[in-house]
C-alpha cells in the first residue's frame, strides 16, 4: 500500500536525470545507510532521502539500508514506506512512491562486509558508470569505528564519503583519539560531522543578513551590540534516551556540538568567498578566540525527576540543562558576552538567536516617556522552520505627547513565494556531503579547539540545581545574565501573515 497521493508534489518523471542546477552534473551515488531502522532514519533520513531522490536536486541515487534487524528488501520497504507515510510533510503518489522503492535495498548487518558490499555493487551497476559513495552513520557513538572498520574490510573507502552524527568525542583526549581512528582509514575530506542546526534555512540566513546589507554589516561589532543571546529550550524529556544522556549531559549534548556552531556563524569574520574552506577556517578562527568557559560562567540544572527516569542514576549528577557565559577575546567582540541556554522539560520549545544592540542616550526625552523601560532594540533570529527575522525598536505611540512604545518589523520565509522551496535540514546537508560541501559541517580541527577551551568546567563543574519541569530553569539563571534579562518568554509573540 503506497501512501496517499493528497497534496503531492509534482517529482520528475522516473529515470530522468536531475541536478542541482541546469549547468552542474553530480556523480550518481550509493547511499549507505547504517542504522537504517532507527529512530533518525525513521523520522528524518528515509523521508528526506524520498524527497531527494524524487527531486530535480539530487543526482540518481540507491540507497542501501543496514541495521541489526533480520529484514530483506522487501520488509525494510514496507518500513520505510510507513516512515515516509508518518513523517514526511509531503505526500507521494502511489507511482511516486513505486520509483522510490525499487531504490531501495536491505542487508542485515550479520551478514558481515562482504555482503554488504555484494549489496553495494549491485546498486552501482544499476546506476551506470562513475558512481560514487555516501555512508551516512545514523549509530550510536560507540558503534561509529566499529562502521568505519567495516567499511575498511568491504573495500568501501574509496570513491566514498562519510557522514558522522555527534556527539565528536566527549572532551579533549576522547575527540583527538576519534579523529586520529577516522583518519587512519578516511581522508579529512571525505568526512563530514554532521550539524542539523546549521542545515537549517535560517541558520544560513545570518550569513546573508550579515554580509549582504550595508545596514547591518558595519554595526554588527561591539560598538554597536550590547551583548547576545542563543536561547534553545525543549519541551521534550530524555525519549527513551537515558543511557546516552547518562553519559553526556545537555553539554556535551547540545553545546558543542550546536549552539557554540551557531555562535561561530554569528560572531565570524567576512569569508574571503562563500566556499567551504574559507567559511570554515573563518568558524575555527572564532573557536580558537572564545575564552575557556569557566565555571562561574555556567548554571547547570536537572529536571525535578529526572533522577527517577529508567536508566537514570539515583545520584546522577548530570545535568538536564544548561546555561553559560562566553567570551570571544578579538577585537570584534572584546567585551561582549554570548549568553547561551538549552534544557530538557522546559516551558517552550524554542530557538532564538537575539543580537541586543547598546542603547542611546535617553537625555532628550521627557521622564515617563517609556524610552528604554521595554529593553533594548533586539535583532532576533527564530531558527525553527519557518525561518523568522524581527527587528524591535521604540516609535512614538500615535497622540498627544511624546509617549514611546517597542515597535518591531517581521519577516518570515511563509510570507515569500518560495516557501515551498525550502530544504527539512537533514536534506539539504545530505545534499552538500553529495557536492562535497563542508561548509555547513564541523572540522577535526573545531572541534578540538571547543573540548580545549570546555577543559575548566569538564574538571570542576558547578553542581547541578534542580528545576520544576515545564519552567525556565533554575533562578540562578537571572544571576548569570544580569543587569541584562532573558528574551524568553517573549514579551510579544510573533505575528502570523493573514490569509
């Protein structure tokens, strides 16, 4: 049964050739997928991979799923089916779906190398001449060497790349040591640490509203920004996910791994283009600069409960939420503090980056005007999705008097007549490891650079203070960031586009 062909989209015709755009060929490839009944593939990879491979962006693709789950081809396409027909906000046809099926290939993963790569050859000679290969690692970091040395002895290296899910070590020693075993069998270009925040569209989004707009681009230094936020609060709780958590934290975890990437795409310098390796190496300037984070800088905090969860030490010290102060010590940012914060059963689920611009002189206006009692001029970032940018700032409220209000001008991605063009993260990233496009994944050398500079808390961190679920986190929150104050909550909420 193919799912419902409502709302579908209009995919080229089976056994066209597409590209990524009219001029650009791209090699056709085998996706291997590891970890291929999980938890990431069933919600994520399978329906982004459909959509692919349906599209006019991907080149020609077969997709090799391996898990340890005893399925042939025909039982993992019926998972796969349901998975797309459950997660993926768009509907196929029931033809639609027939090509993307017969793209798809199952082997156990105790049939060892060599039936992996019997599996792997046969989706090449579908393909043609000039194949190349992409193993995607959708497996828990203990089992992520353990792929890489299968790999190895099914002759799967060359003419492959590798896509690694976080978290890259736990510290210092750990990510050196991974690194150091990645690069005994894969080049350090063909690897590609994977981050789905910076997949997203408005995470790319600070690029262009930075260095495109001569309104922005000469303020945006400590001059101009009092300091800034990177706020990303879940509601969601552990999901069945204690021993891993048990064993990283919202840190290791979300850290990182994905807020201090998003703090590197605020806080860079202009790339000399917009390639990988420029953008890159103008991310690992910002990582060698930032300050090792101290503990008095952080609140660390764990959900009431959480020590009750299964799987969850009675004494577990871990911490379910985070919150810190950074520093980056170049003349950019001399002085300006990053704050950032993410927790687990929290009251929203949000994520915001908020540039707070210094404030002006108040001495012109009369007292009681309301200048400066709403907060300074934000410049707010909403990295859901829907792509959202607001800009608030005081304006005289209409009538007598000089009374002023916080005034703000929105813009969401909805509002365009390109909406529908809009890459689900895992897809676009997917994409570029195809094109062999670093620029939105994580190097060896950043990486190392942020476990450096997490060496003070790694070795003494403050302990843990506990916060009712469906709050913000602990009161000491308040403490960190002040005089300044938290943009979550909002004091208004984002305005939707009426119909």
């Amino acid at each position: 049964m193919a799912p419902s062909n409502e709302e579908s989209i209009a995919y080229p015709a089976p056994g066209a050739r597409p590209s990524r755009s009219a001029t650009e060929h791209i090699a056709p490839h085998v996706v291997v997928l590891f970890g291929a009944t999980g938890d990431l593939a069933r919600r994520k990879l399978l329906p982004g991979l459909t959509h692919l491979a349906l599209s006019s962006l991907a080149p020609e693709i077969q997709i090799v799923g391996t898990s340890l789950e005893d399925f042939d081809d025909e039982s993992f396409r019926e998972f796969a089916r349901q998975a797309v027909a459950e997660f993926s906000s768009r509907k196929l046809t029931a033809e639609q779906w027939a090509s993307f099926a017969a793209k798809i290939h199952y082997v156990p993963q105790s049939a060892g190398p060599e039936a992996l790569a019997a599996a792997v050859s046969q989706a090449e000679t579908e393909l043609g001449q000039g194949v190349l290969r992409l193993h995607y690692l959708s497996v828990p970091p203990k089992a992520a060497l353990a792929v890489i040395d299968m790999l190895r002895h099914a002759n799967l290296v060359e003419r492959s790349r590798v896509i690694m899910e976080k978290p890259f070590g736990t510290d210092l020693d750990s990510a050196i040591a991974l690194n150091d075993q990645l690069h005994e069998t894969f080049f350090e270009s063909q690897i590609f640490r994977i981050d789905h925040f910076l997949g997203k569209e408005p995470a790319q989004n600070i690029l262009a509203f930075r260095f495109a707009n001569g309104l922005f681009e000469p303020i945006w230094n400590r001059n101009f920004i009092d300091h800034i936020q990177i706020d990303i609060p879940e509601t969601l709780g552990l999901d069945r996910r204690a021993e891993f958590y048990e064993s990283t934290g919202a840190y290791k975890d979300m850290v990182v791994t994905h807020l201090f990437q998003v703090l590197a795409f605020v806080a860079m310098e202009p790339p000399t283009a917009l390639e990988p390796r420029s953008i890159s190496e103008e991310k690992n300037k910002v990582f060698r600069s930032m300050l090792p984070v101290k503990p008095s800088d952080v609140v660390r905090g764990q959900y009431q409960g959480y020590r009750d969860e299964q799987g969850v030490a009675p004494d577990s010290d871990t911490e379910t939420f985070i919150a810190l102060r950074a520093h980056i010590d170049n003349w950019r940012w001399a002085g300006v503090p990053f704050y950032l914060r993410t927790g687990k059963k929290m009251a929203e689920g949000q994520r915001i980056i908020s540039i707070a611009f210094r404030e002006a002189p108040k001495s012109m206006f009369p007292s009681g005007s309301g200048v400066g009692s709403q907060g300074p001029d934000h410049l707010t970032f909403d990295l859901a999705d829907a792509s959202k940018v607001s800009l608030s700032f005081y304006g005289k409220r209409p009538g007598p008097g000089m009374r002023l209000d916080k005034l703000s001008m929105q813009f969401a991605t909805q509002e365009t007549d390109r909406a529908a063009d809009v890459l689900e993260a895992y897809e676009r990233l997917i994409l570029d490891a195809m094109h062999g496009d670093h620029t939105l994944f994580t190097t060896a050398e950043g990486i190392e650079s942020l476990w450096e500079r997490s060496i003070p808390l790694l070795d003494d961190p403050p302990a843990v203070k506990t916060y009712p679920k469906g709050t913000w986190g602990p009161n000491a929150i308040h403490q960190l960031i002040a005089p300044h104050a938290w943009r979550l909550p909002f004091e208004r909420v984002w305005r939707e586009r009426k119909s």
